[in-house]
C-alpha cells in the first residue's frame, strides 16, 4: 500500500519540478509587460527579513534602555532590582538573537542567491 502512495505522490509532483523550473520566465515575461521594477522574489524576501531583524535588534535596544530605567528607578527594593536585572538580561539575549539571525541571513544570502 505504501508503494501506491509513493508512486501516486510522484506522479503527482512530477508537474511540479516543470513549474518551478520555469518560474523566472513568467516573471520576466510579466515585468516586460507590466514595466515592473526588477526586483526578484528573493530580493523582496531578504529585504523583508533584512527589516524584520532590524526591528528586533531596535525593539531589544529599547528594552536595554527600559530596563536600565527600571533599575535607576528601583529604589533599593530587591524585588525591584531583580525584576530590571532579569529584563537586562533578556534585552542582552534578544539583542544577540537578533543580530545573529541579520549577521546569518546575509551569509545565507551570499551563498544561496547571490
């Protein structure tokens, strides 16, 4: 039975590999028609991402600032303090998440688009 499956998902892929194949023509053929921008799916994409990391890495730096406040703020409350260092510290972490993922998507880039 799995034999059938396999065959029957072959057969019906198969049509696929045609279409992906031949993707860049039609969107040649539309941007020559429509007087589109030359901008391909893969540099909307990555600037997309490009954006998106961007945001987070100035969403976390807002954090980093927000916490220290919180800290300067606390009062000597050790409640308090604990509560800003551990928002510093998931500021930090989130800092470093999102630059690594920028600094990984242009190296991602680099050698699969470009």
């Amino acid at each position: 039975m799995k034999k059938y499956i396999y065959i029957s998902i072959a057969f019906l892929t198969t049509p696929l590999f045609k279409v992906f194949a031949d993707w860049r023509g039609g969107i040649d053929t539309a941007r020559n028609e429509f007087d589109l921008p030359d901008n391909t799916p893969e540099d909307v994409l990555l600037n997309f991402l490009e954006w998106t990391t961007m945001i987070l890495a100035v969403v976390a730096t807002l954090a980093f600032v927000i916490s220290g406040i919180m800290l300067i703020t606390s009062g000597g409350n050790p409640e308090q303090i604990n509560k800003a260092k551990d928002f510093i510290k998931y500021s930090i972490i989130g800092l470093i998440v999102s630059l690594s993922a920028h600094i990984i998507i242009i190296f991602i880039a680099d050698i699969l688009i470009i």
